[in-house]
C-alpha cells in the first residue's frame, strides 16, 4: 500500500507542463488508435486488398525517414512548444484528407494523406522525450517517461469503447446510420482539442547552443554511443512492422473478427498496457534495468508464438478465444518494457545526445516499418500465413531483447568505472 501510494504522490508531482503535453498527446492518440483499430478493415471494405492496404501503410513511414533525422538535428537548443503545435495543425488536416481519399478510391491521396498526418506525429513524438528531459527531475522521471507511453494505451481504452459504443448505438437506433467511416472522422473533429491543450504550454527557456559549422555541430555528438543505444531498437522495430499494424488483418483473414470485436479487443487490452505501463517505474527500481526489461519482453514472446500457432487449428471453437487471450495478454507485456528502454537509452547517451537520438529512434522506427510493411506486402502476395510472419518477428524480438540486455552491462560497467575515484 505505502508503494501504491508512493508511486501516486510521484505521478501527482509530474510537472504541470508535462502533464499538459500528456493531455495533448492524449486527443491526437485518439485519432491514432482510431486508425490503427479499424482503418485496415475499413480499407478493406472499400474493396482494398492486403497488398494494396500494406502500400499505403508504408506510406506512414517515409516522411518520418525523410525529415527525422534534420529534425533532430535542429531542435537542440530551441523551443519546442511550436512543434507541438504543428503537428495539432497537421494531423487532424491530413486525418480528414485520408478519409475523404479513400471515399473518392484517390489512391495517390490516400498515400499522400498517409505521409502528410505521420509527418505532424513526427513532429511531436521527436520532440515529446527530450521536451520530457528538459522539464522534469530526478524524482519524476521514470513516471514522466511513463505517461508519455500511457496516454497511447489509455487512448485506445477510450477509443475501443467508444466504437463500440457507437456500433451498438447504430445497431439499435432506427435510420442511424454509422458506419467505420463516419466513426473515424468523429475521431478526426477530437484530435483538434490538441491544439488548445497544447497552446497553454508552459515552457522553459532553452540553453542556446551556437556551433560554427554544420561539421562542427555533426561531431559534437557522440555518435558510438547513439548507435549502441539504438540498435536493440531498430531490431525490435524490424520484427513489430511486420505484426502490429497488420493484427486486425490477421483477426479479419483468419476468424472472421469485424470492426465491433476488434476494437473491444484492442480497448481491453489497452487496459492491460495502461495499467502494466503506469507500474512500470515500481518495476524498474525494484528489478533493475536487465531483470525488468527481459522478463516482460520473453513472456511476451512466447504469448506471440502462442497467437501465431491458433492459425494452425483456426477451425476449431476454441482457437479463437485463444487468439485472443494471446493477444491481450502480450500487448502489456510487450509495452511495458518501452518506458524502460526509453529511458535507459537516454541515460546512457547523456543530455548532449537526447535530441539526435529521439530523432534517430524516431526516424530508424519508421524506417524499418516501412521495409517491413514491403517485406509483408511481398509475402502476403507469396501467400506466406501469417504464423510464419508471426515467427519471424518473435525471432527478431528475442534478438533485440538480448540486445538491450548487452546495453544494459555496458550501461552499468560504464557507471562502476565513473564511481572508481
């Protein structure tokens, strides 16, 4: 009870601008998780094929590759509130452009409104950890870093009840005619509040950093430690891009799954995230960096292999109840370890490398879901199942996880060898 306790004082303490950035995160996940829940099945009832929705899906990625990395490079020393701003701008704009493309079947408006809305989260989730960084103390941090992960899971709480809501509302209410489209541009009209939330921003002045050239701003970061602190993650990311933005399709392909049933999925799992995310601070203090970080992140794989075996025996009444506690169950345990990554990364590269290295992370993410979107494209036209795309993504997770198990001994080997006097 005293820890429960404890753990609440700290997250009542967060700063009030960081909670603020939180509240705003929190109204354009809305839109997010929308997407991601029923976008592809709404894609698909537009007569779109799994190939086609993995192009689009690609789409999402490639401004983030493009501009993330200059991005990061420039934010360092300046004011980050107008980015935030931006992306409020920049989001519901192309969200609204994504449907309207999609009722006219204007594929190339579609693609364009995939790269346009990903653009304006790049602009906030690059900034959202370094923003976190300059506002918060010692005490706070891990619970900082932690509702910055959560706001997405609470989002998609919210957001599967709601359409779910709204599918039963349809259901019951004569001449009511709702259908995902109508759904998701109710979502579009929320993400605006963000930029309200965003505008009562109080920030902190920057320290000004002044550089006499490109070159010399290049090598004053520490580039060893940048690459060492993001390789676990872009092989972790190589593997999630193959599984996560497709789960619906899996549920859709192989039990027949709808919009109603996958959202209340996605809700009930997301209470799982939110609530293994917002412990996740008791986990790491108690458990250490390598204990935490592999033992959320092994279980999890092995509830992926489990997921990735119902399609075996997809015919049989049980698979699908199966399938669907694999689901719910691994979502938490998978995420749960993102905070601690997260911040144990920006530990281990130091205040000078925080930016360049959220924009790296951001762009490399993206990145290696656009290949794996291209690499799910080509398989899907093979006919590969998708249990065998399941496995290979746990074998890239594993790898990854041992990864950041290394990080961690060097990140403590380094720590023992500053305490020697």
């Amino acid at each position: 009870m005293n820890t429960l306790r404890e753990l609440l004082h700290r997250y009542l303490s967060v700063p009030g601008s960081i909670k603020r950035l939180v509240l705003g995160s929190f109204f354009l996940q809305l839109l997010n998780a929308s997407f991601n829940l029923i976008l592809n099945i709404y894609l698909r009832k537009k007569g779109y094929s799994d190939t086609l929705i993995a192009d689009f899906t690609s789409w999402r990625f490639i401004s983030i590759l493009l501009f993330s990395i200059p991005f990061g490079l420039i934010i360092r020393g300046r004011p980050l509130k107008p980015f935030f701003i931006a992306g409020a701008l920049i989001v519901p704009l192309f969200g609204a452009a994504m449907l309207l493309a999609a009722e006219m079947h204007a594929d190339f408006l579609i693609r364009l409104a995939f790269f346009g809305g990903s653009m304006g989260f790049m602009l906030i989730h690059v900034t959202a950890l370094p923003f976190i960084l300059r506002h918060s103390d010692d005490n706070t941090l891990s619970e900082s870093i932690a509702l910055n992960f959560a706001v997405w899971s609470l989002a998609s709480i919210v957001t599967g009840m709601l359409i779910h809501f709204f599918f039963l509302m349809a259901s019951h209410v004569e001449h009511l005619h709702l259908t995902e489209y109508e759904i998701l541009f109710f979502f579009v009209l929320m993400s605006i509040a963000a930029l309200f939330v965003f505008g009562s921003i109080k920030e902190k002045a920057p320290l000004r950093e002044t550089h006499k050239s490109v070159f010399h701003h290049l090598r004053s970061y520490e580039w060893g430690k940048i690459f060492r602190g993001l390789l676990p993650m872009f092989i972790i990311s190589v593997g999630a891009g193959l599984t996560i933005p497709f789960m619906n399709l899996f549920f859709h392909s192989v039990f027949h799954v709808d919009s109603d049933a996958f959202a209340v999925m996605g809700s009930i799992a997301a209470v799982l995230v939110f609530a293994g995310g917002m412990i996740t601070p008791v986990l790491r203090r108690k458990l250490g960096y390598g204990l935490s970080i592999g033992i959320t992140q092994f279980t999890a794989i092995a509830f992926l292999l489990f997921l990735a075996s119902t399609q075996l025996y997809s015919e049989k009444g049980f698979a699908l109840w199966f399938a669907t506690g694999a689901f719910i169950i691994r979502q938490p345990l998978m995420n749960m370890a993102s905070p601690i990554t997260s911040e144990l990364v920006m530990k281990y590269v130091g205040p000078r490398n925080r930016e360049l290295i959220s924009a790296i992370e951001t762009g490399l993410w993206n990145a290696s879901w656009f290949i794996s979107a291209k690499i799910f494209q080509v398989l899907r036209g093979m006919h590969l199942p998708y249990y065998r795309i399941f496995i290979i993504t746990a074998v890239l997770y594993a790898f990854g996880t041992l990864t950041y198990l290394a990080l961690v001994r060097k990140y403590h080997h380094r720590d023992c060898r500053e305490a020697i006097p």
